[in-house]
C-alpha cells in the first residue's frame, strides 16, 4: 500500500542510495582488515610522504586570528609527548614512506632541547628523510639558526604578517617586528634549499600590504605566500574577512601585468607565480576559496601525540592517541596499522567554508598549522602546582584601515622602545580639558557626605562606622584637595607625560540620589553616587588632557579612601572619560552624553 503512495522515481532513487550506503559499509569493513602494507596510501589513492609535527603548544607571541580571547588550557606536561615518543614515532614514519618532516608549534624554537631534538632527526635521513623544515615566527631565531642549520635544517617558514612594526605589535600583542626581519636576513645568508615567508591576509587589517610583500621578491630569493583567513574555535572568523586568492592576484596584476604563473612542486599546497626580472615568488593558499584536498598528502602529530583522523587535516576535529597506545605498550606493527586505519578514513576533500566545524575542532594553537605561529603561551614558571592557562588579549576591531603604514604609536621610537614625544618644535598655546567620572557608594555613604553630625543617640555598630569615616575630615573636600594635587602631579606618575605648568585645575563633586533626588540634572541615577568633574587649563605645548583623567582619577579614590569604613564592599568607580577638550593642533572636541 506504501509502495503505491510513493512515486516510482522516488523510489528508484532510495534503493540506489541504499545500495551506496551498503556497498560503502562493505568497503570500510574490508579496508578496516586491510594489513598495513608499508606506505601510507589512502582510499583515494593518495600518497602521504609528508609529517607535519607540532613539537609544543606554548609561543612567544600573542596572536588574535589564531588563539580564542578567553585563552586555551595547555596540556600538563606529562601528557605531552616526550624527545623519546616524537623520535620513536618519527623514525616509525619515515621508515614507512615519509620523505618530509615539518617542526611546528605552538613555536617550536621554544621548546626545551629542541637543537638535541633537530640532530637526531637529521640521523633519519640515512633510513629515508630528504628534507627537514621548520615554521617559526622567527622571534628567537637569529641567533640559532645557523645551528639549526648544522644539524640538518634544509627549508624555513617564516610567519611574518605585516612589514609595519607598529601593527606587528596590534597583531601579535607583542614587540619583535625587528627580530622577525633579523631572522629573514639570517636565512638568506645561510644554504637553506627554500625560504618561504608566510602572511595570513585578513580584509580590512593587512590586505593593504600585499603588494609591499610582492615588491620584497625583487631582490630576496624567497617566496612570500598569501594564506586565506581559515576558521578554527575562537578566532571569529568571518568569511567577509577572508580575502580569496583571486582577488589578491587581481590587485598584484594590475601592478605587475607580466606576472607568470609558476610551475608548482607536486602535492604543494600554493599556487605559485612569479615577475619576470625578480629572484623570488609569491604564491596563494587558497584553503578556503580553492582547496588542495586532491593532492594533500600530509600528515599531522600535535604535541600531545594525536593524529587528526579520518581526514588527518587541519579542519577535523576527530582524533586517535598514537601516544596512549604507545605508552600502553604497543608494538611498532601496532602503532603503524593504527596510522594506516587513520589514513584510509581520509575523506576527499574538507567542507565548504559554511560546513567545517570550528566548534568542536581544536584552536589553531593545539595542532600544529600552516598559519603563522603566532599564539600566546605564558611560562609556567612561578605558578606553582596551578593548571596552567593561557589568557589571550581581546581580539581587535577588524576595522583598522587607520592604521596604515604611516600611523604609529606616538609613545613608542622606531624599534618599539618607550619613547617621550618630542615638543621642542610646538608653540605654546591655551589648552583645556575637562575629565569626569563617578564613584556609586551605599545609602549611609550618601547621607553621611550630605547630612549634619550625629546626636547622642546611643552607639551602634553602624553609628560607630560613621564615626570613624567622620574622623577623616569632610570627605567631598579633602577628595576635592587630593584631585587637585594629582593633576599637578602627573608627570610623576604617568612615565612619558610632560610636566606642565598649569593655569588652573577646576574639581566639581557633585552627589547624586536615586529616584530623580539627583542634584546632576544631566543624568538620572538609580543608585547613590559621586559625580565628579575636573577642568584643567594650560599655556602649553601639549595637552593637558591626562592632567584632567588623573584629577578625576584621585579624587575619586580619595573618595573610597574617605568612605570605605561604612562602604568598601559595595563602592564601584566607573565612566572615568575624558568629555571635552579644546586647543592644540587636533582641535576641539565634545563627548556627546
């Protein structure tokens, strides 16, 4: 009866999808008995000569694209793999076929006896290894390169983003801009068989400098590689944000109209292509617009001994522990086969860019990547038996155009040093800005600022907390007295301020009730609180703008101070602002409220 309801085409087309269904069960049950046979091929033929292995999870620098704001929990030591495992396992591949190893992070250079760790592997090459590389963020790398080079190091990675120092430093939230491009001169004086700079091109932050790295294969033997924006837990990506490669190579050719394509290495991840007259190349890696899953041959051991399963790639979230095998006892005929079974599960390709799951996969810094190395690590030195965790800055505003090469940090010199602005060449002229802000204090708080002095009334608890914040003298005044003070004093507490003669400091305290008793009428309060305003004015040739913020600052403090005996727990100063501001070269200037 069913069958007649069901059109004959639709029915057609379940059995047949049925029978896929079946035939597949039936291959993976025949693969999943397939002896290892020596090399790691897959079901779709591909030939895996190429182990990526992430040596730790920890770096030195700080990056927001890569690592989630609220930071990752590193593994504990124990549970990383140890010289012993990674050599073990290592020698293991490359007897089974791999020709490549590629040291990654986390940053590699930070991990402990890594320059031991870089020799042995160089003895594997008499059981088959042809090449070894490295992708590091270059931050402590020139020094030690040479001898990363001595002990068998043929091809660098350098991650480098941004040929700005200033905006390295709002990429990375870290200083070494300098020490990256030592490592890149490093490099190109050494018998490295490739160079390869990699820049991870994101719309709106450094998509402005691609032909700035285009130029730089001019003359520098290196090939610079333009990595689309890839998703991963906690790096907000958005597909808006990700520029397709095709879109750079538009740009480069309206510069560079004779730019020739490239022949490309087998299994290489980039397109590659070049300017006639330049010694380098540039090329794409078009993960997300163009993917390479056809020729991927690659494989991939984080640092706490998992290989990515079923596709062994960047973008899967599944995973086997080659390391509790390993440690459980397992032969290297056991270990292999695991591998092998890993690899058969390989799919053809990876999502599209609105299926891959960047939910359940791991952030960019636990695997081992493609992306540049750039992720927070803290030491764990000094935290005692605490679980170590790394807490990342909050991720910029993509909207950063303002900050093109040409705009800087005025406090920092040319190599990312605390430097005073120089104001010798300005004419002193009239300044003024005015800073506000409030302190919310208790009910008793309130009426002890604004009432008269106790009766005799019998003492309590609460009456002799009073009295001892009325010891202290009339809070609003000697907060009052201290605002003023702070404002002259604030080239003693904020390092690269200039001391000012100022003209004048104004500070306004201004009680507030809840329920519309306030006495500002410009803002209604559903809580008890201070409202407090400071002008300074100066004949000057800088502003006096951080004059005002600290006046607001201490007088707001001495407040607390003043009060905390009746009101410490539940005190809260918030909305220090700077609200107007006229002179100087910028301008004037008035906060909306």
């Amino acid at each position: 009866m069913l069958g007649r309801l069901i059109p004959r085409s639709t029915q057609v087309r379940f059995t047949a999808s049925l029978a896929h269904t079946r035939a597949k069960e039936r291959i993976d049950t025949i693969n999943s008995t397939r002896p290892f046979t020596g090399q790691f091929v897959d079901s779709f033929n591909r030939k895996h000569n190429y182990l990526r292995i992430s040596l730790t999870e920890r770096c030195n620098l700080r990056c927001f694209y890569c690592m989630p704001s609220e930071g990752v929990e590193l593994s504990p030591e124990g549970k990383l793999l140890t010289n012993s495992e990674i050599l073990r396992l290592a020698s293991l591949f490359v007897k089974s076929g791999i020709t490549k190893i590629r040291l990654t992070g986390g940053e590699p250079t930070v991990r402990k006896g890594i320059m031991e760790l870089m020799g042995e592997f160089n003895q594997l090459k008499k059981h088959g290894l042809e090449s070894l590389a490295m992708t590091t963020n270059g931050l402590a790398l020139h020094r030690r390169l040479p001898a990363f080079v001595e002990n068998g190091l043929t091809h660098l990675n350098l991650s480098l983003d941004t040929l700005d120092p200033f905006k390295f430093e709002i990429i990375t939230r870290r200083r070494g801009h300098e020490a990256v491009l030592k490592a890149l001169d490093a490099a190109l004086n050494l018998p490295l068989e490739s160079i390869k700079l990699n820049v991870v091109v994101i719309r709106g932050l450094n998509d402005s400098e691609v032909l700035d790295f285009v130029n730089l294969t001019q003359d520098k033997p290196i090939s610079v590689r333009f990595i689309e924006f890839m998703p991963f837990t906690g790096n907000k990506w958005d597909k808006n944000k990700m520029v397709p490669s095709s879109e750079l190579l538009e740009r480069i050719r309206a510069r560079y109209p004779g730019v020739q394509r490239a022949s490309d290495e087998v299994n290489d991840t980039a397109r590659s292509w070049y300017i006639p007259g330049h010694r380098g190349s540039f090329g794409f890696i078009s993960s997300m617009s163009d993917h390479f899953c056809g020729t991927c041959n690659r494989l991939r051991l984080t640092a706490d001994g998992q290989i990515k399963a079923n596709l062994v790639c960047l973008f899967d979230p599944k995973e086997i522990s080659l390391r509790d095998t390993l440690r459980a006892g397992a032969s290297d005929q056991e270990l292999l086969q695991i591998i092998h079974q890993a690899v058969l599960g390989k799919k053809e390709k990876h999502a599209g860019m609105e299926d891959i799951d960047v939910v359940t996969n791991r952030p960019m810094i636990l695997i081992g990547h493609n992306f540049p190395n750039l992720f927070a690590k803290r030491s764990r030195r000094g935290l005692g038996h605490a679980p170590s965790f790394t807490r990342a800055a909050p991720s910029p505003s993509f909207q950063l155009r303002a900050y093109s090469t040409n705009v800087r940090l005025t406090h920092l010199d040319d190599s990312g040093r605390a430097s005073m602005v120089d104001v010798s060449d300005k004419i002193p002229s009239k300044r003024t800005a005015t800073a506000q802000g409030r302190i919310y204090i208790t009910k008793i708080a309130y009426e002890l600022i604004t009432s008269t002095y106790a009766d005799n009334a019998p003492p309590t608890p609460e009456s002799r907390a009073i009295e001892k914040a009325r010891r202290k003298g009339d809070a609003l005044t000697v907060a009052q007295l201290a605002g003023i003070m702070g404002a002259k004093r604030t080239a003693d507490l904020i390092p690269l301020c200039h001391p000012l003669a100022l003209s004048k400091v104004d500070v306004k305290l201004v009680s507030e009730a809840p329920s519309g008793g306030s006495v500002d009428t410009r803002r209604q309060t559903d809580k008890y609180s201070v409202l407090c305003m400071a002008t300074v004015t100066c004949e000057g040739k800088t502003g006096v703008e951080m004059e005002a913020l600290t006046a607001v600052s201490v007088t707001l403090l001495t407040v607390w101070d003043m009060l905390k005996a009746v009101a410490g727990k539940e005190m809260e100063i918030t909305d220090i602002i700077v609200s107007e501001k006229a002179g100087g070269k910028s301008g004037n200037f008035s906060r909306k409220t």
